[in-house]
C-alpha cells in the first residue's frame, strides 16, 4: 500500500474519534526502522485505547496488519507499529512529557557530530 494512502486511513481513524492535535512526522531521513510517525492525542486513557483500536481496525480492513500494539492494557501511551508508519496516541501530559515532535526534528546526524 501507499504511504500516502496508509497516512490518509491513520488519519482519518483518528479523526473518527476525535483525537486531539494529531502530528504527521516525516523521519525518513532520521530512522532506518519506519517512514512516518503519527502522533495525536486522547483525552483520558479510554479514548486513547479506542483510538488505537480504531487505527488497528480501519488499517487491518484495509489489509495492514500491525507489526505490533504496545501499551494498549495502560493506556497512557499506545504504539501501533505499521512498518512503514509507526502511530503513537498518548495523553496529553505524556506527551507533553516525551515530546516526541522535538525529538524527531533534531538533525540526528548533525547532533552526534556537533
């Protein structure tokens, strides 16, 4: 499947149940193990569990199967590893914790000459 059109079903999954302040990370050129990360988050750890059902269940019908599902049974921080596209859903202090978006801005190659 397309990038593009996975993206777009991620997306749209997390807009169904109305994630907040949903991210789309282009690290190609800083991770060898995925192409996107999608990051958004939920309110309270019910919706996080029901976003990442959500993604799992519109990308499994449309023939991705997930890699793997961490975090589900907590619900703080759910991970549902794509391949090609990695999707965090977090709440917000969570994130605002691991802050996800700056770490993959940093020029990782520039930082370990620097």
């Amino acid at each position: 499947m397309q990038l593009e059109v996975l993206q777009k079903i991620i997306v749209n999954a997390l807009e169904e149940v109305k994630a907040q302040d949903i991210r789309v990370l282009d690290v190609r050129n800083k991770a060898s193990f995925t192409d996107l990360m999608v990051v958004a988050s939920g309110a309270s750890t019910r919706q996080v569990k029901a976003l990442a059902d959500k993604v799992i269940e519109k990308c499994t019908a449309a023939g991705v199967r997930p890699l793997g599902v961490e975090g589900a049974r907590e619900a703080e921080w759910v991970l549902v590893d794509l391949a090609d596209v990695v999707v965090h859903v977090m709440l917000p202090q969570t994130r605002d914790f691991y802050n996800l978006e700056k770490l993959w801005s940093v020029d990782v190659a520039k930082a370990l000459k620097g």
